[in-house]
C-alpha cells in the first residue's frame, strides 16, 4: 500500500491529508482524489472528487465509500453526493439516501462529486 503514512512521518490534521487517510484503499486500487475548500467565510465546506483514468462501478468502491461516509457524519453534514455517469449525473440530497444507494444502478461512473460542510457544535 503506497499510501499508507512511514511510521516518522509528521501528521497534519488538514481535511485532505484525513479524506485521502481514509480512502486509501481507493488510492491503492488507481483512483484519483482531490479535495477543494469552498471560498464560504461562513462555514468551513469542501468539495471532494473521487475519478479514475477509465469508468468504474459502485461496487468497486461500496465498502471503502460507505465507511468513509460513516466516519466523515461524525463531524461533517454531507450536503450532496453526485454521480456522474456515462448516462448523465445523478444527485442525492438526503443523508440517509447514501447508505442506501443502489449499487447496481450505478456502473460507467466517471466521477464522483460530494460536498461536505462542518457541523456547527
């Protein structure tokens, strides 16, 4: 696993550093990711794109995915997860839909686009 941090390595808690920790599993296997923070002062909001060099399905990446969407609730609101297919996008809204997503619905996936907002405590 070329991704996974040497024992020596300083850690930096910056939200790219920890979507790229938990998704490594998808580093490993030839996916891309890459993390922008939104320009909102208001809040702190991200934008995350998970893409490969050539189409894949959802049940490639189910079980890295549906972990990570677990740890990130703890301290992050998904606001949307957008599924970009060779057909078109789909979007969902509703967090309880992403743990539900039909998984053999989605395959020709060319990216994937999920925004996330901090949790105001």
């Amino acid at each position: 696993m070329k991704y996974i941090k040497k024992f020596n390595e300083s850690l930096n808690n910056d939200f790219e550093e920890f979507v790229k920790d938990e998704l490594v599993g998808l580093l490993d296997n030839d996916f891309h990711i890459y993390v922008k923070k939104s320009e909102n002062h208001f809040e702190e909001s991200y934008t995350i794109y998970i893409e490969k060099n050539k189409k894949f399905s959802w049940l490639e990446i189910n079980d890295d995915i549906t972990q990570f969407f677990e740890i990130l609730r703890s301290n992050y609101v998904l606001e949307s997860v957008y599924v970009k297919t060779a057909s078109g996008f789909s979007v969902m809204r509703n967090d309880e839909m992403f743990s539900d997503i039909n998984s053999k619905y989605y395959t020709n996936i060319n990216r994937i686009v999920i925004d996330v907002r901090k949790k105001i405590k």
